[in-house]
C-alpha cells in the first residue's frame, strides 16, 4: 500500500510506470509529474484500463524546489522517483528533504550548464584532484548525506541498469562468489537495429555528452584517463555475437572503486556501430555537440539542443528496433585461495520489450530496475537513513526481483576475458 510520485514521462519512466502498474498490490497510488502534463495523462489513460493502480498526473517543472513542493505536500508520496533528466537530481533532492520523503533517481547529477562558472571552478578543480573530466560525478550528491542521514530519509542513487543492475552484479559476486575481487570488466552491448541513419537509444543530449567525453577506467586505487574511443576490443555476447567495443568512463566505476576497494581495476565498455561513430565524430568535428550557446540570427542556440530536436525520439525507436542487448559484468578474483572467473548478465530482446510496454530494451533495461529498487525501499528491504548506491545495499532481494520482472540474470564461470 504505497503512495508514489514519478517526476519524468520520458522513455525510461514510461517503462517503470507500466512496471509499477503490473505491481498493484505495492504502487496502489501513482502520481506521474512531467514538464510536459500532457505526456503523462496520455500514459495515464493508456494504462487506467489494464491496472488497479490509481493514477494522477500533474504539472511540475523540477528545476524549481517550491513547484515541486508545493507538489510533494499535496500529494503525500513516501517516495520520489526521479526519472526526469540527471539536471534535476539536487532540486528533487533538496524538495524531498523538505518535505520528508525518500528519493530515488537513475543517473547521477551533471548541470546542464556547462558554461556556469560557480561549478566550473568546482569541476575544474575535481578534475585536477580525481583524474577525469566526465561532467558528471557522485560529489554533488554523497554531499547530502549527512542531511539525509538526519532526517532518516533514504535516497538511492543510480537504480537503472548502468549504473544499477551492474553494480548489484558487483555486490552479489562479492557476497556469493569471491572472498575478493581483482578485476571487474562492465560489458553494455546494444545488438539492436532501429533502421536509422544516426539515433541515440535515450536522451540524446545526456547520450551524446556521456560518450563523446575521454574514456576512464580505476587501475590501483588511480583514475586512467584516455582520449573518447581510444580503446577498443572485439568480444562475443551470447545470443548477440561479435562487437566492437570502446572505453568509456561510467559512472559507477566511480562508487565501485570505494566499496569494493580491493579491486584492481575497474573498466566499462560499451559497443557502438561504425555509422554510430562516423556521424558523432562528424558531428562533434562540426559543433554541434557543444553545450555552449552560439548567436544563429538574434537567437541563442545550444547547439546540442538544436541537435537533440532533430534526432529521432527515443522513444520512437520502439515499433523499429529489431535484436537483444547483453549487459553484465566479468570478475577475475579468488575464492577459498583459488583464483576464479565469473561473469553475469542480462540478454534483453528489443521487440519483446517493445510488446509487453511499447518501449526499447534501453528504457526497458532502465526502467524495470527502478521500479525494482523502487520495490525495495517501498517493502522495507531497502531503507536506511543516508545517501547510497546500489551496491551498497542487499543485492539478493532486488536481483530475484529483476529475475521476477523481466530481466533475468545469466551466468558463467568460464567466461572469455576482455584483455
Ligand atoms: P527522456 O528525455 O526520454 O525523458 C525525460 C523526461 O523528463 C521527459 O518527460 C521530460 O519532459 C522530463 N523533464 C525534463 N526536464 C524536466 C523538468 N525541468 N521538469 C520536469 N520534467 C522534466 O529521457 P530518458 O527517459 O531517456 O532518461 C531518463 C533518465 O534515465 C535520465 O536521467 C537518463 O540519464 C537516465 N538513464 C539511465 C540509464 C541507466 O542505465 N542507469 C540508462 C538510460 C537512461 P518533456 O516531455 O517536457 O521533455
């Protein structure tokens, strides 16, 4: 018996919305708030028929704390879940704190501004201090949590897949498989087709700045940075084939290197297609994923916004996007004195996803873990006072749940390694 607000109606929030709806019996109450009020009340309408979960829809726009709590202390939620953009995380955060409410999101802070300069000064000098230059990090967000810790509230940060399932990957191998762990390897393959020319599967502007950055990976207990796309290895998913892969840094590298410190090192890798690489190059090499302003005729123009209006919307891909994604992590560490291989993963068919709740496996991917980390905190299995990231938490409950609702874990204990 549960009371939610969702903040977002983009693609991965459709998905966990639909979720959240198969679990009636704990999402008994279901507010869907957007920028947009009209996205959320088609959704709305869509799923009234199929669910005993009752749904409301309302205006927000989550960059403004008192919209969003004038919203929080109408409707009484325990939880937010934060499904909007990685821009709106610290005003959702700074809401649920003041209202007395646990929070939740998918992706960890970065500005939209990139130009500002009070956290230019700060990014600049994490740079210098951390080793790599992503736009995002966790500082932003682990700052609250001693705010949270004395309002006893939870938050949960990251709960997709990437970061999420991958790092409850990490906490189940290390509660169920080593005594430690050497190397972690996080493989994200996307062996889907969606018949366009150049698409990002989700947001393209947090797409395209995600992976047009230089790459990074922890090696003993220090960042590496590369320049964006400079390693590159083949490798074979099951129930997909060979890929390329590149390098890229992640996030969730990030919490791993702390809570699982005696790894070594710690790498992502994500495919992409050659025609996905040609157009980002292009596209970079002519401007247009710059987040600074430019004047075009009187007008001020972000140029990646710009951009973001002209690519396919993501959540257009669905009908169009044809094979599976493979996303799971490779260890290399020792158990009772042996050294040991483990690799676990999710294989996610784009058209069976897109039947059971007319999305891509990218937002299904993501939006089926949140409702489940969601499912956590709201059953009690997750909540103690502060601010974490899933690894942080028992991974046997929210893993049986991902098995349960649609993104059932694969294993092996003789995995190829990645070198
Ligand atoms: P979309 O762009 O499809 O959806 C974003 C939604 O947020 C839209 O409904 C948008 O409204 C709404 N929104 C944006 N700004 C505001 C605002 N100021 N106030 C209220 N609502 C707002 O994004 P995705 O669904 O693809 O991605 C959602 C999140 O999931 C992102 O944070 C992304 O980084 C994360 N993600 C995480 C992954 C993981 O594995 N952990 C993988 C993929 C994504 P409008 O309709 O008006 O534009």
């Amino acid at each position: 018996m549960s009371k939610v607000l969702v903040i977002g109606c983009g693609g991965v929030a459709s998905v966990a919305i639909h979720k959240c709806c198969q679990v009636s019996e704990v999402f008994t109450e279901l507010c869907i708030a957007s920028r947009t009020k009209s996205k959320c009340a088609k959704l709305a309408a869509e799923l009234a028929p199929k669910t005993s979960t009752k749904i409301t829809t309302a205006q927000v726009d989550a960059d403004d704390v008192r919209q969003l709590i004038d919203l929080i202390t109408a409707y009484k939620p325990e939880l937010v879940m934060n499904i909007a953009l990685p821009y709106q995380d610290l005003t959702i955060m700074d809401a649920c704190l003041a209202c007395g409410v646990n929070y939740m999101d998918t992706a960890n802070y970065e500005p939209e501004d990139t130009d500002d300069p009070s956290w230019r000064a700060v990014y600049e000098k994490r740079c210098k201090e951390a080793g790599f230059s992503a736009y995002f990090d966790y500082s932003w967000q682990w700052a609250y949590r001693k705010k949270f810790e004395e309002a006893g509230l939870t938050a949960l940060l990251g709960c997709g897949f990437d970061p999420g399932v991958t790092q409850a990957y990490c906490a189940h191998a290390k509660k169920h498989e080593f005594d430690s762990i050497d190397t972690i390897d996080i493989l994200d393959c996307n062996g889907g087709d969606h018949g366009c020319a150049f698409a990002t599967n989700f947001n393209p502007e947090v797409n395209l700045r995600e992976v047009s950055a230089p790459g990074s990976y922890w090696e003993d207990g220090h960042w590496v940075e590369i320049p964006p796309m400079s390693v590159k290895r083949e490798y074979d998913f099951d129930q997909v084939g060979h890929k390329d892969m590149y390098l890229l840094h992640h996030e969730e590298i990030e919490s791993l290197a702390l809570t699982i410190p005696e790894a070594k090192r710690i790498r992502f890798f994500m495919t992409f297609g050659q025609s996905y690489l040609d157009h980002m190059r292009c596209l970079e090499n002519v401007g247009m994923l710059s987040t600074s302003p430019v004047d075009f005729e009187g007008q001020q123009i972000v140029p990646i916004k710009f951009l973001k209006a002209l690519l396919p919307d993501p959540a257009s891909l669905g009908p169009r996007t044809k094979g599976k994604t493979n996303i799971g992590c490779i260890f290399t560490g020792k158990k009772d004195g042996q050294d040991k291989t483990y690799y676990i993963y999710n294989v996610c068919d784009h058209q069976e996803c897109y039947k059971e709740v007319g999305s891509q496996a990218i937002s299904y991917t993501t939006g089926v873990p949140a409702m489940c980390g969601a499912l956590m905190l709201l059953t009690g299995k997750w909540n103690k006072p502060g601010v974490y990231t899933v690894e942080e938490f028992d991974p046997d409950p929210f893993l049986a749940a991902l098995d349960k609702y649609g993104l059932p874990r694969s294993e092996s204990r003789t995995p190829a390694l990645v070198d």
